[in-house]
C-alpha cells in the first residue's frame, strides 16, 4: 500500500533492517484488517526520507515497534520508540524472545515470537484488536481522558465563569503551541540526524570502494557500485563522483566518465584536492569532444572485398611483394606508369622485362572479379619512433607503480588517450609477464604488481582489433599466466581472451576519398595494395569541394597507431609526397580505420600532375 503523504497512517512500524520480511508480513496482515499502515517501503524516489519518517510517525495513532536482537541495537529504532513514547502512541511487539532495552521494559509489550504471517494466529489478532482500540481512542481522546469530559463548573458570575473560561482557553492555546513547537523540534532534530547518519553511511560505501579499487587485485565492478551507494546518500560527496569517473573510464563508458568529473568539479562535499583536480582536468580534456573536427567517413563496402591477382601488383613465387619502395634500377626516379601501378613497388626480380601488368580493376565497379587470390598477409606496421619509446614506458610503469593513487590515475589516462594507447600495450604486456615471470612467481607477487597485472587487462579491454591482433602472441601468454591469480583477475583475462578470438575476424578499414576523376588510377592502386595486406578498402568516393588542399590521412579514435604509420608511408609512395597524419578523437570505431583524402591540387589542371593521373 502507498498512502498519499497527506494521510495519516493508522499504524507505523517500527524495525530493523534484517527483520524487513516480518515487516512486511505485519503491514500487510494489518492491511487486510482495515488499517491503513506506513513503513519505509512506501518512501517514494526522491522526497526527503527523513522529514516524511517523522511526518508520519508523529500522524500515526499507533507506532508498533518491533523488538528484535538487531531492532534493539539499533539507535533508530530506539529514537523513533522514544518519539512514539513521549506521545503516548507506542505499541512493543518481542518478535524475538530478547531482553528489552532500558526504559522500554516496564511497558506493556505483546509478542509475535512464532507468527508465520497467519491471520488467524491468536496472537496476531490479539494485536489486531489491540491497534483498533488504540486507533478509536486515537490522540485527541488521550489528551482528553485526564480532564475527564461532563464534570460540571461550579456556580459563579458570568464574569468570573467568562475569566475562567477564557484562562482555560490560554491554557489549552499555550499547551499546543508548546507541543507543536516540541514537534517541529523533534522533526529538525530527526531531519539532522538523519543527515548525519547519511553521511556516515556514504563514507562507509565510499571508503567500501576505495578498498576494492586500490586492492591487489581492483574490481572495478563492486567499487563502481560502492561509489554509487555512496553518492545516493551524498550526493555532493566530490571524490566519490571523481573515483567513480575512473572506474567509468576504465570500464569503457566514456560518457558516464565525463560526467561523473564534471560532477567531481561542481561538488561540494569531501572536495578535491589540488593533485586530483589537475588530473581532473586533464581528463576532462581527454573525454571532451573537439570542436569544429571533421565527421568520420562511415559507409559500407559496396561489392565483396577480393584479394588482387599477383600480376596486378607484382609477385616472387607465391608472395605478394607490396613492401616499402625499392631503389630504382635508374639514376632518375621512374614514373607511375599508365596503368597506374609505380613500378617501384615491383620487385627487381621482374626486370628488366616486366610481366605486362593488366589495369587495376575497381572493386565497387565490378563486383564480379574472380581470381585465383593468394591469401590476404598481415598488415604491416611501423614500430613507435624512439623519441616516444620513453614516454610510452613511463607511462606503463604508472600502473605497476607502489603508489595506489598513480596506479589509478596512470590506467585511466592510457585507456582514454587514443594517441597511446595501441603504442603502449606491447610494453604493458611485456611489464605483466615480466612480473609474473619474476621471482616468486605468481605467488609471490607484490599488490603493485598484481595491481598492475589487472590493470593490463584493463587496457586491453579498451584496445581495437588491431592492436590485439598485432599483440596477440604476447597477449595469449598473458591471460594464460593471469588466469591463476584468482576469479577475479581469471574474469579479466577471460573477456580479453573473448576479445582477442573476435579481433581474429576484423581486419582495418581504409577510406579513400578522390578530389577528381584524374586521381582514381592512383586511388585504385592504392586500394588494391591494401586490400593484399589484409585491409577492407569499400569502393572509392568521389567528394570534389570537400577534399582539403592538401592529402591527408585521417586516424579514427583509438586505431592503432603502428597501422597508421605504415598507412601514412603507402599514401606517400603512391602521391610521391608525405601526407599530413591527423587524429578524428571523438570518433568511437568498433575496428582499426583509416582515412585517406587525396587533395585537390593533385591531378587538377594547373596543379601537381603524377604520371599515374588520369588523363582528361
């Protein structure tokens, strides 16, 4: 039953927490009497639990507490026993056979010691009966009986008849005011232990998830759920919405992340100090959408994406040879010839009399090829340069760093930045197995290492396809070693194994956009030469005014950065000039994808003219 807040309950119930079931039971036996009863199951979302408890305490004719070893110990059943006493309204019912509290036992007391919720139980309805006369007494009667109603005033003048009447009338105002001011004093002095009982409560959830995310082994999972209890209770409770930004991050909900650091910012209670507000920031910068940055390109493949027959593109025996440019057998660079494959990229072993090579066919075009395709290889990749490699390391030792708070801050930044990212999980996976390689073993493992093992997993967790795949050796040798540590780490280790079996069957996606018709020989070249590396390359677009000046190669979110590198490096062989490489931060891929935007001047009359552009 949900009474409306403007009514007042018959009945109030009064209970500990772990005898919520027998509660229950009794509101809903007393229900079917025909009273109306109120327990803090009827609390709506929202209101102010507190000032409605004792709104409704104070309305009911009868308050039934129900005495327990747990209702006992408590100090809020025992501060709305003493309310309900002072205003001659408490009913104490033993439903477990315990001693009473001090100043509760010289009460009349019923017991419910063995009731199972039957309504014919004589001793529930011993109780029932009991309730109902409480109720048609009621508190006005109550006040009344001293005064006991039809004694008769003895004679006097009207005067003093009026004077006396007028006397008891004060009396009577003086004493409500005084009980309606002794009221509003006990709700205030509710209401304030109320709060500060919410308080010690969020900071028992929010200490609950400090522990369980600098633990040897964090769980992110029960610290996210202790943060959220302990902000239910405090709402401006700042670190518990700034922890809870971690977790969100690292569980690879980004909008949840930017908002709990917003909220981190804006609260008021337990603030930041200055070390996590500047890490705030720095988050929030990572988690922020870039202004006025270019749309992804998103579209599908227009026909099934085949492999390229050998001659287009040059073979030794079985092996496609699509590998960085050759020197050229002549002083003099050669050009791109008129079918729009650059030479170059044909192995010395073809000359001096290489095979006729056929034109390259569009995919989008003729859906029909056939050709007897060697297998797609690997895409290739190109290592970090060395002037990052220690950034990237400093970085990875963070999460395995004594430090818990370095450990958390370091594994957030990592999972969020897409430019390091892929580039720092070969080093993470190499610092876990070296940990658990160590000395002792897995065993003997310090917290900031069995921490920072955890926290790889994380990481892995937030990588594309690509960069598992390019790792995968190292990775599956992880979560084999991992697997031992505990359930847990063994559920971590068990989604990256899902994730690296799923990134088996998705390959990099490369866009290509064309400013002009002259451009698509060399566009097609290009495609061709990517799909035999194992990229997905759907049909060319033609996009004319939206191309920029200039060609660029466009990186999607967290697309692995060796990938990217060695796109940049076939754009440059096939436009024989370096291509400017650009991060698209706020686009959130499910697979590695690339984007290449020939620019306008390329093959456009009056601009720069390639052997390989097509010929008006």
């Amino acid at each position: 039953m949900n009474p409306s807040d403007a009514v007042a309950p018959d009945v109030f119930v009064s209970y500990a927490r772990k005898n919520r079931p027998l509660a229950e039971q009794l509101a809903e036996g007393l229900n079917a009497g025909g009273l109306q009863v109120w327990w803090d199951s009827d609390l709506a979302p929202g209101t102010e639990f507190a000032a409605v408890i004792e709104a409704k305490l104070l309305g009911a004719a009868v308050v039934i507490v129900l005495w327990s070893a747990d209702s006992v110990r408590s100090s809020f059943v025992r501060d709305e026993c003493s309310r309900a006493l002072k205003h001659d309204k408490l009913l104490p019912v033993r439903i477990e056979d315990i001693e009473l509290p001090l100043g509760f036992g010289q009460l009349h007391t019923l017991d419910l010691l063995d009731w199972e919720g039957d309504a014919d139980d004589e001793a529930f309805e011993k109780l029932l009966l009991e309730v109902q006369r409480r109720r048609q007494r009621g508190p006005q009667a109550l006040l009344a009986e001293p005064l006991r109603p039809g004694r008769k005033w003895p004679r006097r003048s009207s005067l003093l008849a009026g004077a006396a009447l007028a006397l008891v009338v004060a009396g009577s105002a003086t004493w409500y005011a005084r009980d309606r001011a002794d009221q509003a004093a006990d709700v205030l002095a509710g209401v304030q232990r109320r709060e500060e009982a919410d308080k010690l409560e969020a900071d028992r959830h929010f200490r609950a998830g400090l522990d369980l995310q600098y633990a040897d082994v964090p769980q992110l999972e029960k610290a996210r759920n202790e943060y959220l209890s302990a902000i239910e209770r405090r709402p401006g409770h700042a670190r518990a919405h700034y922890y809870l930004g971690h977790v969100y991050a690292q569980m690879g909900n980004p909008a949840d992340a930017l908002a709990s650091f917003k909220l981190a910012l804006a609260a008021t209670e337990s603030p930041l100090d200055r070390i996590q507000h500047a890490d705030v920031d720095k988050q929030l910068l990572a988690l922020a959408v870039v202004d006025g940055e270019e749309a992804p390109v998103t579209r599908a493949a227009t026909a099934p994406q085949v492999a390229p027959p050998p001659s287009a593109i040059g073979s030794v025996g079985s092996s496609v040879v699509v590998a960085a440019r050759a020197p050229a057998a002549k002083t003099s660079p050669a050009p791109v010839n008129r079918d729009g494959i650059d030479p170059q990229i044909v192995t010395r072993s073809l000359k001096p009399k290489p095979a006729p090579v056929p034109a390259p066919v569009s995919i989008a075009r003729e859906p029909n090829v056939t050709s007897a395709a060697p297998e797609p290889r690997s895409p290739p990749r190109i290592e970090p340069p060395e002037a990052s490699v220690a950034a990237l390391m400093k970085s990875v030792e963070g999460l395995f760093d004594a430090n818990k708070e370095t450990r958390i801050t370091a594994t957030t930044s990592l999972v969020l930045d897409p430019l390091a990212l892929s580039d720092a999980v070969p080093f993470a996976v190499n610092k876990a197995l070296q940990v658990l390689k160590g000395e002792g073993g897995a065993a003997g493992l310090s917290a900031s290492a069995s921490s920072g093992v955890v926290n790889t997993l994380v990481l892995l967790q937030s990588a594309l396809p690509g960069t598992l795949q390019v790792n995968r050796v190292a990775i599956e040798q992880l979560v084999d070693a991992a697997a031992p540590l505990g359930d847990y780490t063994a559920q971590q280790a068990g989604k990256v194994r899902g994730l690296l079996t799923a990134a088996a069957a998705r390959h990099p996606l490369a866009y290509i956009q064309i400013a002009n018709e002259g451009q698509r020989p060399i566009a097609e070249a290009l495609a061709l030469k990517m799909r035999s590396f194992g990229y997905e390359a759907p049909g060319i677009e033609l996009v004319a005014d939206r191309a920029p000046e200039t060609t660029q190669v466009r990186v999607q979110g967290k697309s692995d950065r060796s990938y990217a590198r060695w796109v940049r490096k076939a754009v440059a062989d096939a436009v024989d000039a370096s291509p400017a490489v650009s991060a698209l931060r706020n686009a959130r891929p499910g697979v590695d994808t690339y984007e290449i935007w020939f620019g306008r001047q390329l093959c456009a009359p009056g601009g720069r003219v390639l052997a390989g552009c097509k010929k008006a």
